[in-house]
C-alpha cells in the first residue's frame, strides 16, 4: 500500500483574496477561512478493484445511520456521471467526471477524463500534461495591459502551482458554455516557465501525478476564482493570485476584471446555471471498490434538479457556513467534494501515528455531529461515522469510504469532505447576487 501526504485546500489567503483553491500534494483536503501549515495523510492501493466490493469483516456497530439517497441516471442533457475509482494515480475518494474543452470557434476540441469535481473552489483548472499537442498550442494565451500573458498562481500548505490562463469553451454531458470562458491550464509557460516569487512555499504541483486527477472543475458557490479583490486595483498590487511577465520574467501581480478572471463554467451554461447537485449513491461502511455518482446541473430549472424536501443554508460567498457548532464551539463549515474526507479538530479522537499522519485512527467505531447553520438562521443536525484510516487503507483495494476522517491543524473549521456526500443529494447554490440577480450562495442537502 502507498502513503502520500496531503496539505490542506485554501478558500482564501487570511480571508483577503479567494485563491485558486487546489487539490494538493495528491489528495485535497479542504480548507476554509484563512492559511494553515498542517499536512494530513493520505492512501491509495496498490492495485484498482471492481465496482462494488468491500474490506469485510471491521465492526461498524457505533456508526450513525448511513444515508440512503441515490443518484439519479445520468442521461439527461443537464447530467454527467462521477466516477470514483482507482483514477489517475490511486488516490482514495477523488470524483471525477470527463470535461470537453474547444479552442474558441472552431471544432478543435479535446475530451479529457478524471478531472476532479471540487465543490469547494471556483473555475476549471487542466494540467497541461493532459492535453495533447494540437489543444496545447491552439487554445488562446490571455492577456492584459500591454500585450503580457497572463499567469496565475495558486498557493495552498505544502506547494503551489502556475499556469497560463487561457480561454476555451467548455461542455459537460450535454451543456456548453455560451461562450469561451477563462481557464487556468496548470505548467504551461506561456505565461513563464519559472513561478514569480511569493508565487507560493514548498515544491511545485504541476502535473497529473502530483494532483492525483487531470485537473479539477471547481463549483462551488462563487462564479470567479478571485472576484473583486483581483478586479480592483487597491487590493490586486497585493493579494492578486494573477501576473503578468513580460518576457516572460519580472512578474508583478496583476488586476484582472471579472470578465478575464477563471470562471466557474456551469454559470456559463445558457441554462441550468444557478447551481449544482452532487449526488453520491450509499456505499458500505467498510469502504468499496468504486463508486459512480451523478452531477446535475442547475437547481430547480428541469424536471430532475428540484429541491424537494432539502433544507437551505445559505452561506457566505465562499459557501462556508460561519456560525456553526461542533463540540460547544461555533466554527466554520463547508460542503466540499474535494477533500477526501471528513477534516476537523477532536482531541478525544486517537491519531494513527507515522504511518497515516494527520488522520484519526480510533479502536472502535465513532459518531460526531456537527450543528450546521446557515446565514439565513436555518440548522440542521449531521451526523458522521468514524472508522480507523489504518483499518479502512489496510484494504489495499478500495478507493471509495464514507467513514474516513482526520486533523485539520489550526483551523476552526470543520470540513464534511468527499465521505458526507455518499448517500446524499448535495447542493451548491451559486452566488447570483454578486451578478445582479436574487439568489443568495447556499448548501443544502437530502438523505
């Protein structure tokens, strides 16, 4: 079996500027509300498995109810299927979906598998190494003031990464952008082939390997990656996650209107763009081989993506959930696919030591719950299972848990990763207020 460390995802730089939010050294562990330096752990198989399948045999009596939702079909025009599996480098719980991106006017397009689905940051992001020769030189080269491509940086606990921004238009399952829409394509040089300083700390992510997918779709509640901090000038010169590197060298941080910055694709569908619903079918306690889920695009414009029964939170533009409450104490919550697992802070939890670092390694099944609550003063109860990471990884075959949970380090935060989302039909409600609309961010959920 492997070990792989992971840093923990970043919604923001200290709660100034929104940052690209990336998966990390393989895995993506979640992060909301300001840096943190801890590092958690991670493990793959050795080997891929079969769909269903379990470890058998580890006692979960002491688990909550697992949650029963399935997904629905995806073969509608507004639906891709979610695989989780072995993937690109056999890392547990990452979701991906495939994505097809098209050089802007033209039938030159490229489909491209295992981009992880990220409710927990804003933008399609591609590792150059995914795209093949033809996409890599055709897709158009951002720009700014004077001519200079434009470049972006993402930074987050134990690395970073640079790329271009480019433009592409973009379609999934049956939905394509109205136009093209900016895109961060992660090591390509265009923009640089060295990373501008205070780009980030520790070793460069650039490639397939080092993200543990070919890229990553993020759609979560905001429609920009940066929004107004990269937008106006006062705050760019210092927290702007952009450059520009005439030359290719001396790299300053950029302003970039809303316009030019990584968007969110699904709020630029022509339909079915206020939102999201990933849907996770129930998997055993003890961990399974795969897992196949549905992304649903749009909430409340067809047939198949109504609320139902679901309750609505509304969050901050982040799509965090700032006054809840864990163990006594109000902390900050998030729905996030993209880490892959559940990551807060229990002392009374057993860490499992060298082997799995940062993860809870407890001897018997454990329950947590967690009060969310929502801007809009709505609560609701989740309860979550914990079994040993130690147990669950020993597996060697599985890649898909439910009950898999660790350290967050110093954030007050409490992070319902990729696990809380099997069994559920999850929601992102994106931010339309901050594009003139009605529609407040919000999460909901039904189990």
């Amino acid at each position: 079996m492997q070990t792989m460390l992971m840093a923990k995802k970043l919604k923001d730089w200290t709660r100034v500027a929104v940052t690209v939010v990336l998966v990390s050294a393989l895995a993506a562990c979640g992060g909301g509300g300001g840096g943190d330096s801890g590092s958690s752990g991670s493990s793959s198989g050795s080997t891929g498995g079969s769909t269903g399948g379990s470890s058998g045999g580890t006692s979960t009596s002491g688990l909550p109810a697992s949650p029963t939702q399935q997904p629905i079909a995806a073969n509608a025009a507004n639906t891709v299927a979610i695989s989780v599996n072995r993937g690109v480098t056999g890392v547990i719980n990452i979701p991906t979906i495939s994505v097809t991106v098209c050089v802007p006017n033209t039938t030159t397009c490229q489909t491209i598998n295992n981009i992880q689905v990220d409710t927990g940051s804003f933008g399609l992001r591609i590792a150059n190494a995914a795209l093949n020769s033809t996409m890599q030189g055709a897709l158009p080269v951002s720009s700014i003031s004077g001519g200079s491509p434009l470049g972006e940086c993402a930074t987050f606990a134990d690395g970073y990464t640079w790329g271009s921004v480019r433009t592409a238009t973009v379609t999934i399952g049956g939905e394509t952008t109205t136009a093209a829409v900016p895109v961060q394509i992660i090591g390509d040089t265009a923009a640089g082939t060295t990373a501008p300083t205070g780009c980030g700390s520790g070793a460069a992510e650039n490639t397939p390997s080092d993200l543990g997918a070919n890229g990553i779709i993020g759609i979560g509640t905001a429609l920009y990656d940066c929004g107004s901090t990269c937008a106006n000038a006062s705050t760019a010169a210092t927290y702007s996650n952009y450059f520009s590197c005439p030359g290719g060298t001396s790299c300053t941080r950029a302003t970039v209107p809303l316009a030019s910055q990584v968007a969110n694709p699904v709020a630029k569908f022509p339909v079915d763009n206020n939102g999201v619903i990933v849907q996770m079918p129930p998997i055993s306690n003890n961990g399974q081989a795969s897992a196949t889920g549905t992304l649903v695009f749009g909430i409340g414009t067809q047939s198949n993506n109504g609320l139902g029964s679901a309750q609505v939170l509304t969050t901050d533009a982040y799509g965090d959930l700032t006054g809840s409450v864990f163990n006594g104490s109000t902390t900050t919550a998030f729905l996030d696919s993209g880490s892959n697992g559940y990551f807060f802070n229990d002392s009374s939890l057993t860490l499992c030591g060298s082997s799995f670092p940062g993860f809870y390694c407890p001897s018997s099944a454990q329950t947590r719950s967690i009060t969310l609550v929502g801007a809009n003063a709505a609560q609701a109860t989740a309860s979550i299972g914990i079994l040993s990471a130690s147990t669950l990884f020993n597996s060697g075959t599985n890649y898909a848990f439910n009950d898999l949970a660790g350290q967050l380090g110093g954030l007050a935060a409490f992070d319902l990763g990729l696990p809380f989302f099997y069994g559920r039909h999850v929601y992102h409600g994106f931010d339309l207020k901050s594009n003139g609309g009605t529609q407040a961010p919000f999460v909901a959920y039904a189990s």
